[in-house]
C-alpha cells in the first residue's frame, strides 16, 4: 500500500495534530484496503464556520467537514477528496469528555473517512448503524455515532 495524506495545518498549535492524523489516516486506508491520496485542513473554529456557511449554509462552526473527489484519472491512485477538521473543537470536546485529543481527532478522521467514501447517516436509521460499526471497525472503540441508529 502506497495511501498518500496530505496536511495543510493552518492552526498555529497543529503539529502534534498533524502527525497523529497522518499515522491514523494511513492506518485507515490500510484497514480499508485503499490505496489512495486523502488530503486534511487542519484548522481553526472561525476557519472551519466559513467552510460549514459557504459551502453547507450553516452559520456554525463543526467538527469536520468533508469534500469527495470525482473519479480518479486513469493510471493513478484515486484521491478520496478533502477532510477539514478543526483543532480548536477537538481539543474542547476531548477536554469535555475526558479523551486524549488524539483519540478525538481520530474520531473525527474515520467519521470524515467514511463520509468521502459515501457513507452518510443522516439518509436512515440503517445507514446511520452501517457508518457506526464502520467507525467502531477503523477505530476499534466507538466512534461519533456510537450512539445513533
């Protein structure tokens, strides 16, 4: 496997972010049997705000945010498209509920993962239960939807 992750980190506190991301990234992919290019923003709540209004029309700020790619050109490995994950609401939420950040950040790169992969769980209560056990899977505890379906 040759997965390719790329990560643009415009926090100024992402380092140690960015290295978890991209030993998870690469570690999902090979779970996955993907031999593929994932691109990562890791960035701020006001950054991540703008994205979730411009592109989604909602005037908040989120957790992560996922943009799938069209079909691969031939001869080339497919790029999955790009994740955005803001640091600021990992480091809050994983302070909330007493995880370790990179534990949060994961969580949020398999529920990214698999959205750009097609799963969506807000299309049914069956959907929403096949992207959990997906997460479980690539996570190996529960995931962001741990909880629903």
């Amino acid at each position: 496997m040759s997965a390719r992750v790329f990560i643009n980190v415009e926090h100024p506190r992402g380092a140690y972010a960015a290295r978890v991301l991209r030993t998870r990234a690469r570690e999902f992919l090979s779970k996955l049997g993907l031999d593929a290019e994932l691109s990562i923003l890791l960035t701020t709540d006001e950054a991540i705000r703008r994205l979730n209004r411009d592109f989604r029309g909602i005037d908040r700020a989120t957790d992560v945010l996922s943009f799938p790619a069209g079909d691969p050109l031939p001869g080339q490995a497919p790029f999955l498209g790009d994740l955005a994950i803001s640091l600021d609401t990992a480091r809050r939420r994983a302070r909330e509920d007493g995880r370790p950040l990179s534990r949060e950040l994961a969580r949020y790169l398999a529920h990214g993962l698999l959205h750009l992969l097609g799963y969506d769980h807000e299309v049914s209560e069956q959907e929403a239960r096949r992207m959990a056990e997906m997460e479980a899977s690539l996570l190996g505890e529960e995931g962001m939807l741990g909880g629903e379906g």
